[in-house]
C-alpha cells in the first residue's frame, strides 16, 4: 500500500471544494469532479439510490470508457503458474448521508493503470466528507423551498383579502402555485352538479383555451378522492389509468390538492409537469399541500370579506330606497293629490280658463310619471348589484340600462299593474325580446335624445281579452331608422315628432 501523504494536499482541497456549494446539484457534481481528479480516473458517475427524492438525475463528468478485454494466455507446455489477482477496472465507493444509503461513487478508466488501495482510501475520505456536505447541502434546499412556498403563501393571502373578484382570486392561486412548483400548469377544479368536476382556471405556459371547461366525468376512480378531499399524486398523468380527461396525454408527473377549508371543499388545486418532467419530491409533495391549504383559508376568508362589502352594499342601497319612498315619493303624490282637487274644483266652478286646466292636467300626469321613475329606481336599488335579475321588473330594468350604456343616458321605465302576477312565460320572453328590438333600433336613430318604455298588463285586447302591451318610445328622427315591433299581435308606428313601437299580446 502506497502512502497517502503525497497527494494529501490534493485530497484537502477536494474535500475543501465538496462543501463550496450549498446548491445540492452543483455540490453533487463537485464530489464527482473532485474524485475523478484525485485518482485520474476519466470517468466518474454518483448512482443514486432514490434520485427522485431530490428531483435529480444521475451525476457524472464524461461518457464511460469501453473496458478492454484481456488478452488470451499464450500457449505453452509448461505447468500454468497460479493468476494474479487482477485489479477491479472499476472502483465503487458507497455515500452515506446520516446513516442513510445515498448511493454508490463509481470511477472507470484510470489513465495509469488499475485503482490502487491508495486510490480507494482516498475515494473513502472524499465520500465521507460528501455525506456530511449533501446532507448540508439538502438541508439548505429545504429551507429555501420552504421560504419561498411561505413567501407564496402570504402573496396569494395578500392579493385575496385586497377585494378580487372570485375568478381573479382562483386565477391568483392557480398562477402563483404554477411558478412556485416550477409546473408546465396551475389548475383549479371545482365540483359539477352532475357530480363531476369541471376545470375552471387555468395558468399555463401556452393558452389555456383548451383546458378550461374540461370535465371529469362522474364514475370516474380519481373523482372519489378529489371529492372526499383527499390529495393525489401522480407519476405520469400520461399512462395513469386514474386519469381519463382528453389533456392528460400532455403532462407527466402531477399533484392534485384539495382546497378545503373549515370542512368545505372549495376545489383541487392541480399541478401537472410535462411529460417526461422530473418528478416531485416528497418536500415539494409536503409544501404545495401545505400552501393549498392555506390558498383555501384565504379564499375563504376573501368570500366572508366579499359577502360583508355586499351586505353594506345592500344595506345602503335599502336606506337610499327607503328615503325615496318615505320622502320624495309621499310628496310627490301628495301634490299631484293636491293638483287633481284643484283641477276638479275648477272644473266645478264652471272657470273658463281652458289653458289653466289644461296645464293642471299636464301637471298631473307629469308628477304621475314622475312617481312611477321613481319607484323603478327604488326596485333598481333593491336588486343585487352583480346578481342576474329573477324578477320580470328586473329583466326589464337591465334590458333599459344595457341600452342606456349604448345611447348615453338611461331610458325612463315605467310600469302599470302587478307585473309579476300576471307575466308568466312564454309571454314574458317575447315581450324581452321585443323590447330588446325596440331599443336596438332606437339606438340606431339620430337624435335620439329620450327613451320611455311601459309595461301595462292592464291593457285588454281588441277583442277584449286580458292583455299586455310594451310601448317603447324615442325622440329621434323617424326618417333614419325603422320601428321594430315583434310578437304575433305588435306593431310599430312612426310620427314626425318621434317612433313609437307598440307590442302586444294576451296573457
């Protein structure tokens, strides 16, 4: 056996190069360079028992050397003396990190010759110091995954709780755990009323038009721990006979999380990598669990914040209304009560005044219209503000301000009778549908300066039948547009001074 001392400092300085770096990989490559160094080896290779648990590949310095065979012995007549022992042409050193296999240190292709007992003493001290620096080295990736995954964490909790909107808060999740788990996509699905679940959010690299809207169908065997908020992880989502919707061919290595909070399920977060993508360890497995569960608790908490803003939203709007009907509308009617007298007290003294009692008359019906404004605007406050209207007033009252959006001022709405006793489907869709033309072509008209429509389901028919008749009314230019009337029983009708459009039809 050689003496080690001459190469000592070289051993020194590799074992001083093995712990330089606390990135695991390039700690990894420092080890197999410094052992191929030291033993003049021209080929070196770390085989890992478990490299997945890591999220690494095998680590090496060149292509490994084809080993020569050895010669034949050449014949001869004399009595064959006893073979040497032949060196291994291969040296194997085994990593230990903590009492834990790591994996094995294989050196090849030693430029002088066979490996030495030198050789592998060396390779042995080299090893033991790569235990030691690994286990360093993963501590430190743990610890800067974790930061990063709570520093992801407070991100997502922060723009959540800063007044999103439902979709940009699921959107806000499926991005920022894209990026922290390094994906191809972020997914988040939610429960169908089928009892599937539908994939409603999507961050990807690529567009994701093609994955929104993708469903796994009921019957399913993923579906029953997704729902029962269970977490998956999956080697190849590719070849998974668990995964059946039609994108699975494009990811391999996947982790699907549920986002379940106080009970509730809300969703699975899923985080797909691309086929033949490495695949998860078991703490990046622990920390995107982790970072779900607390995405939940912020949604949910962003929903109660969400539903409080309404509440006062609501609460306003009831207090405005109620000032309204109190005040203004108490008011109003009681001067058109106080007109209507003077108007028949005139009328009974036998006044000759005919304009006076005309514009009595005028006034009347003006405060009369005046009143009806504003109980629609008092129904309009007392509608949900993001909520599709269920009432036929507030079908009504959107089809009005989508047009007031188009012609810059808002149509004045007015309605006569129980509206919602007496308009049932189908009759109410025809009469939305022939408003919806009617506004249309008002819209289209010049000088269009003001818009009346009424809902009268007091109206009969001709022939005397109960009824409802839509009267739409424009100020514009007859000459430049067309009056739209619909329903099997409209019409529409054009003077100088305006369009007037009339549908009707029985109840």
């Amino acid at each position: 056996m050689h003496d080690p001392v001459p190469r000592l400092p070289s051993l020194l300085e590799a074992v001083l190069s093995v712990g330089t770096d606390l990135e695991l990989r390039a700690t990894l490559q420092h080890i197999v360079d410094a052992a191929a160094e030291l033993t003049e080896a021209r080929y070196a290779a770390l085989d890992m028992t478990d490299p997945g648990r890591d999220g690494l590949t095998g680590i090496r310095t060149a292509e490994r050397p084809e080993q020569p065979e050895p010669p034949e012995p050449p014949e001869s007549t004399e009595s064959p003396k006893p073979p040497e022992s032949p060196k291994p042409p291969e040296l194997v050193v085994p990593i230990h990190v903590d009492d834990e296999f790591f994996g094995d240190l294989r050196l090849a292709g030693k430029r002088d010759g066979p490996f030495t007992d030198e050789d592998e003493q060396l390779v042995r001290v080299l090893a033991t110091q790569a235990g030691i620096a690994i286990g360093n080295a993963r501590l430190y990736e743990t610890a800067r995954q974790r930061e990063r995954w709570i520093e992801g964490a407070a991100a997502v909790t922060t723009a959540l709780l800063s007044g999103e909107n439902a979709a940009d808060a699921l959107m806000t999740v499926a991005e920022r755990a894209r990026r922290l788990a390094e994906a191809s996509a972020g997914v988040i699905l939610q429960p169908t009323e089928d009892g599937g679940m539908e994939i409603v959010t999507a961050s990807t690299l690529d567009d994701p038009g093609d994955i929104v809207g993708v469903v796994i169908e009921p019957g399913s065997p993923l579906l029953e721990q997704l729902l029962g908020g269970e977490a998956v992880f999956i080697d190849d989502s590719a070849t998974d006979p668990r995964m059946t919707t039609r994108v699975r061919h494009r990811f391999g290595p996947s982790m699907m999380l549920p986002l379940q909070a106080g009970g509730r399920l809300l969703g699975t977060l899923a985080l797909p990598r691309r086929r033949g993508g490495r695949p998860y360890t078991a703490v990046e497995r622990l920390l995107a669990t982790q970072f779900a569960s607390q995405a939940a608790l912020a949604l949910v908490h962003a929903e109660a914040q969400h539903s409080r803003e309404r509440l006062a939203v609501y609460e306003d709007r009831d207090r405005i209304a109620r000032d309204l009907h109190d005040l203004v509308v108490q008011r109003l009617f009681a001067t058109g009560m106080m007109l209507e007298s003077t108007q028949r007290t005139s009328a009974g003294k036998g006044d000759t005044n005919k304009d006076v009692h005309a514009m009595l008359g005028r006034a009347v019906d003006e405060l009369q219209s005046t009143v009806q404004e504003v109980r629609s605007a008092i129904f309009a406050l007392q509608q949900p503000p993001a909520d599709a209207p269920t009432t036929y007033r507030g079908k009504v009252l959107r089809e009005a301000a989508g047009a007031g959006a188009v012609l810059g001022f808002q149509p004045s709405t007015r309605f006569i009778g129980a509206v919602e006793n007496r308009l049932a489907e189908p009759v109410a869709g025809r009469l939305l549908t022939a408003l919806r033309r009617a506004l249309t072509a008002a819209s289209r008209r010049a000088g269009v300066s003001r818009v009346e429509i009424t809902v009268d389901v007091t109206a009969p028919l001709p022939d005397g039948r109960p009824g409802v008749r839509l009267t739409v009314f424009d100020d514009g230019d007859a000459g430049n547009g067309r009056a739209e009337g619909g329903g099997s029983e409209g019409g529409g009708a054009e003077g100088g001074a305006g369009t007037t459009v009339t549908w009707q039809s029985p109840l």
